[in-house]
C-alpha cells in the first residue's frame, strides 16, 4: 500500500538547478531512513543522498556542495536540492524507503537530463 512518488524531474542546462520530491503515500507511522540513488543507461545503480530518522544526512562525493537532501515529516516528504547541475548528473533518480522489518520501497524514477 506504501508507494514513493517521485516528481520535479526535467530538462535543464548546465549550471540550473531542480528540486526533486519524493512524496511517501499511504498509512505511514514513521519515516524510516529515506534515500535518494540515481541511475545512468548502462551504469550501476548508486547512492546520492540518505537521511536517517535521526536527521542525519549523508552524500555521495560526486554531489558534495552541491546537491541537498532534506525532509518534511508532516508532508511525509524527502527531498533533494541540486544546484550547479552537470551532464554527467543525467540520471534516473529513484527515491527509496527503509524500515526494520519492511521490504524496501522503491519510487518510480524520475528522468533528469543536464544539457551541454
């Protein structure tokens, strides 16, 4: 019944900036550790950004500076600021959900492209 909504996706220039948003639905009583990861056409899977339930935030070095993720609890909501885009952010993100004792919850992905 729980499902990540990922919206904020698009198109934009080297140097723009997007906010993406994850939007957590359904019956939720905590947010657990929330995640956003990327993936590029042939390349793995990786971590961006996590936040734990502590607030704790962590980001991968290939975003340090400039992307941020961050939580609304009463909107049930991550999200994640990137600013100073590049190409090589082009990427399907995925916003993702983890609590004790649940299977994980994956969103749907949402397309960025950064032009040259």
């Amino acid at each position: 019944q729980v499902q990540l909504v990922e919206s904020g996706g698009g198109l934009v220039q080297s140097g723009g900036s997007l906010r993406l948003s994850c939007v957590v639905s359904g019956y939720i009583f905590s947010m657990g550790t929330m995640a956003w990861y990327r993936q590029a056409p042939g390349k793995q899977r990786e971590l961006v950004a996590v936040i734990t339930d502590g607030g704790s935030t962590d980001h991968a070095e290939s975003v340090k500076g400039r992307f941020t993720i961050s939580r609304d609890n009463a909107k049930n909501t991550v999200y994640l600021e990137m600013n100073s885009l590049k190409p090589e952010d082009t990427a399907v993100y995925y916003c993702y959900r983890n609590r004790p004792r649940e299977s994980p919850t994956w969103g749907q992905g949402t397309q960025v492209i950064v032009s040259s």
